[in-house]
C-alpha cells in the first residue's frame, strides 16, 4: 500500500471496505429492522467457527475514502451498522462524524478488543475468548451478545456479563454450525437465569445476508 494511502487508512479517512449492503438486521436487539450495513476488512481475533474469515485480511479489501461510503450509505437507510472484521482495528472517528452529522443512526458490531472510537448510538459488544474487550467498551455497551458454541462459554457469558453495565440487554447467540445442539441447552439455560434473552440469526433462517 502507499505510504499516502496508509496513513489515510490510519487516520480513518480511508477504510478497507469489504462490502456494504442493505438488509434487515438478524440479531439482537434491533432485529426485524431495515439496516445499511458497511462491513470493513481487517481482524486478528481469529474465531475458528468466523462466518466472514474473508474479512480478515485488511489488504484484501480496497482502501475507500470514507466520505464516499457515507455518501453511499445516506442513500438507503436511517439506521447504519458499521461490522467487521473488526472495526475499532480503525479509527472509527471520521466515519462517525460524517454519518452523524447526516442525521444517521449509527450502530457498531464489535468484540471490543480495540479501544472505542467513534460516536455511537448502539453499541452491540460480541466478546471473544482470544482477545477480551477494553473496560470501556463493556461499560459503554447497550447490548452484550456472546456466542455459545459449547457449554464453556455459558461460564465465559456470565464473566463478561459481570463487566457490562447494569442497563445492557445480556443476549446468548448459538453459533450457527452447534444451533440444534446448543439451542434446547440455551433455552434453558434462559429460563433459569431470565436476565438473559436468546437470539438466534435470523437472517439465515429468512435466506437474507
């Protein structure tokens, strides 16, 4: 990459989008509801059980000035949903800042690993083992989604859960590939401890991205 491009990159005036789409958001909280999302490369958290391990290699995904995706985005929806990869791998400030200032609600999906960046209107925390969340971003986030993948992460819920504040909405998310496995422990599991709520993908039960 050049070194001009790089530090635009850096500075978040340029991010390595891998796509960005409108689509009705599948999980959590918001679920049900029409979302721009803008999906940007680069993440070392390393989730073996990752359903966009394509996202992972930053360099694979074109350098983009940030103004043009805001552009882009403003065309299609109130609602923006900034995922990964990872997205606090990049300042996330001059993306915020222009979606904001087009009166856009702006949503981010993170593991939290970086330090926060950006203004946020929802802050969805998906915790990973590999690489735990900064205090801050479990103290500022409005909902924590954890996966469940086996009955170890049930113990791994409850820690990071400990960390949240005391108005974040607490979501267990089977990961897809254990669903029928990992679904009936879940529920109950949730009925046990009703200060969780299930949530499932539902975009891959409607057949949408």
């Amino acid at each position: 990459m050049k070194k001009e491009i790089q530090e635009l990159v850096n500075k978040g005036e340029m991010l390595p989008l891998m796509e960005e789409f409108y689509t009705i958001q599948g999980e959590g909280f918001y679920k049900g509801t029409a979302a721009y999302f803008i999906r940007v490369g680069g993440c070392d958290v390393g989730c073996h059980w990752c359903d966009v391990k394509e996202s992972w290699d930053a360099e694979l995904h074109p350098p983009t000035e940030t103004s043009k995706i805001v552009e882009k985005a403003a065309l299609h929806s109130n609602t923006i949903v900034v995922t990964g990869g990872e997205p606090l791998t990049w300042d996330m400030t001059a993306l915020t800042t222009q979606l904001k200032a087009k009166g856009l609600n702006v949503h981010i999906e993170t593991s939290g690993a970086y330090p926060l960046t950006g203004v946020w209107d929802w802050i969805c925390l998906s915790p990973k083992k590999m690489k735990l969340p900064t205090a801050e971003v479990s103290a500022k986030a409005h909902e924590l989604k954890v996966i469940i993948f086996n009955r170890d992460d049930f113990k791994f819920a409850e820690e990071q859960a400990a960390l949240v504040n005391e108005d974040c909405i607490l979501y267990m998310q089977p990961e897809w590939s254990k669903r029928d496995k990992m679904i009936p422990e879940i529920v109950e599991y949730v009925m046990a401890n009703p200060k969780w709520k299930v949530s499932l993908q539902t975009h891959k039960y409607l057949n949408i991205p």
